[in-house]
C-alpha cells in the first residue's frame, strides 16, 4: 500500500500543516473516534431484542408503579 519513504513524506508534511503542538490533540481525538467506532459496530453486531420482549428469561417486562394524581386530575382538566 504505502512504503516507508510515502509514510515519512506524509508525516512531514503533517507536521508542517498542523504543526507539532497539535499532534497529541489530534492523536487523541483520533483515537477516542475509534473507540467510538469500535463500540458502535460491536453493539451493531450484537442481536436486538423486539419492542416489548421480557429482557431476562424471568423477566415479564411489565413495569410496576402509581398513578399520581395531579392538581388537575387525571384528564389534566381543572377541578370544579
């Protein structure tokens, strides 16, 4: 693909264009990119579960809680 005297000329180069103040930056925002990356594809590649499906085989998917009453009631209409 590339030999050592493309990659050195590349290197050059970038370092006259972002000068060498800015390398560690980019570096590290280059890298955090990948992680990213890396991480998208991996949950991308894991199977998806249908909408509503029980999450563990226990599990029934039914959330339990209340109904809080607020100052307008249910419907959100003023009371009388």
């Amino acid at each position: 693909m590339f030999g050592l005297s493309e990659l050195a000329i590349l290197l050059i180069v970038v370092l006259v264009v972002f000068g060498a103040r800015k390398l560690p930056e980019l570096a590290r925002n280059a890298g955090r990119a990948a992680r990213i990356l890396k991480s998208e594809v991996r949950a991308a590649k894991e199977p998806h579960e249908a909408p509503g499906a029980p999450a563990a085989p226990g599990d029934s998917g039914v959330l339990e809680g209340r109904i809080v009453e607020g100052p307008g009631g249910l419907s959100g209409a003023p009371r009388p």
